[in-house]
C-alpha cells in the first residue's frame, strides 16, 4: 500500500504544481486583454478614429461638386460655400479648387491633384478645418469618406461593453494551408462584392467541438470574420473581427476575448464585410466585444 500512497502524493503535488503554474499565466492573459481592450476604445475615439468617420458620398461619372451650401452635390457641415469640385473619369477621382483658390491636401496648399488611384502608402487627404476627405471604394464604386473630429457619433459615445476575460475561449488553432493562395468575394454591408486573399483555414474546438474557419491574409497576420450563435442578441448582427499571429510550425492561438465589433457597428458610413458560410459558427463564441448601443441600454 506504501508504494500507492507515495504515488498518489507525487500526483497531488504534481497537480498543485501545474495549478500553481497556470495561475500567474491566467492573470496575465487577463491583464493582456484589459490593456488591449482599453486600447482598443482609445483608437476607436482617436481624431482619425472609426467613430469620426462621418459622410460617405458614392460618385457619378464627371464633375461632382462639393462645400457647404445646399445646391453642391456634396453638402458638408462646414467649410466654405464652394470648396471644390470631384471628377470622377473611368475609375480616376480627381479634385480641383474653386478658381483662383486652393485646397490643403496632406500639408500642402495646392490647386488640385489625383485623390485615387494613389501611389505608395500616402492616401491623399483634404483638410477642411474639423473635416477631411478622402477617396475610397466599395465593391466596383468610388466615394468620398469624410472624417469630422467634432461627429456627433463620436461625442456621444457611451464606451464599449464586453464579456468577461474567459480563459476557455483562448484556444489551440491548425493552420491548414489551401494547396494555392485563392481570393474569396465576400459581399459587405451595403451589397457590394470585394475581393480578400486566403492562404488558408484554422482548425480550433470551442463549445466541444471542432469548427474550422477561412483565414484572410493580413500583412502577415490571420483575420477572421466570424459570426455566431449570439450574433444579434448579445453581439453585433453582422458579424465580428478577430487577429491571430501567423501560425508557427502549423499552429497559432485563436483568441476570441480580442474579437471586436467592424466599423459598421458603430455607424453607416461604413463598408464591413460579411462572413462567408465556413465562419458562422454554430456555437455561442461568449467572449470579445458585445453589441454596441448607443442609448448605453
């Protein structure tokens, strides 16, 4: 019987030890995702944040003008009557001041310039005191998106709402590569079709089973958009967003407690994709970000 009782107390001590390990470990992922939580709301409310995105204007071919007086095509909030106008021809937007007058575009005061295509990572941006705008597409269609520091989404803001930090939906993900990179059409928001590149799909168990969902390849990184059995009662209908690390040696870690709300969430100026079929999981994903309501109910 002695050697059983020897055996049985090693077992235990053993076992206190792992425990003991996986304490400090559970406290710092814990702490890990408050910060990057925290940070989250701080990039979401910065001045070139999601909440101040505030117009998105869809183009016609040729001249479209823009300013603050109602007969413009584009009316803003602010800025002068007639600020310039936007061409747009065979997929090229430019802009050109009013004559005799210039525009400030990233700095620098100019007559006009090429808003889109643009080269390098330098988006062209118009200044408009409180206001910038920019080009951006959807799908096959051009726009103007507009920021406004001073956007009553953004100042009315009530904060994020989350579950709780749960261990059990950090979990183990297999990278498992599609013999070649494809590009997947995902429809977005608003019903527009664009393109995303996948290299492969991440394997994972959450809610005792195994699901597997589509990765799309971002800058060296997985992104996932994902939806699942709380979709539109306690988290955002359409759907959510997720990083992981790229996979080491065939494995990365998917944790749901970073899954955050798209753009579109928090306002209509937006153009959030939609999951495809393999990432609607049919199971209650009970951690990241909640729905967001602005009424704070």
């Amino acid at each position: 019987m002695q050697p059983m009782t020897t055996w049985r107390r090693l077992s235990l001590g053993a076992l206190l030890a792992v425990v003991a390990a996986a304490a400090p470990q559970a406290q710092d992922h814990m702490t890990e995702t408050e910060a990057w939580r925290a940070d989250r709301e701080a990039r979401l409310t910065a001045d070139d944040g999601w909440l101040t995105v505030a117009g998105l204007f869809f183009l016609t071919e040729g001249d479209n003008t823009f300013g603050s007086s109602p007969l413009n095509d584009i009316v803003l909030r602010a800025g002068p009557q007639s600020a310039g106008v936007f061409t747009l021809r065979r997929g090229e937007i430019t802009v050109r001041a009013p004559a005799g007058e210039t525009l400030t575009i990233d700095g620098r005061e100019t007559e006009g310039a090429r808003l889109w295509p643009y080269e390098g990572g330098s988006r062209p941006t118009i200044a408009l005191g409180p206001l910038s705008l920019f080009a951006h597409y959807s799908g096959d269609r051009l726009a103007i998106r507009m920021r406004d520091r001073d956007s009553a989404i953004r100042r009315d803001f009530t904060g994020l709402r989350w579950f709780p930090v749960a261990e059990a939906f950090r979990v183990r993900g297999r990278f498992i590569p599609h013999p070649e990179p494809r590009t997947v059409e995902l429809p977005n928001i608003l019903g527009d079709v664009e393109a995303f590149r996948t290299s492969g799909s991440v394997a994972f168990t959450a809610g005792g089973a195994e699901h597997r969902m589509t990765a799309f390849d971002a800058g060296g990184r997985l992104w996932f958009i994902f939806r699942d059995l709380t979709s539109g009662s306690e988290t955002y209908p359409a759907a959510r967003f997720l990083y992981a690390d790229a996979p080491e040696d065939g494995w990365t870690t998917v944790d749901f407690n970073r899954a955050y709300n798209p753009p579109c969430a928090f306002n209509p100026y937006t153009t959030c994709p939609l999951p495809p079929l393999e990432n609607r999981l049919p199971v209650r994903i009970e951690a990241g970000e909640m729905d967001y309501h602005a009424t704070g109910e």
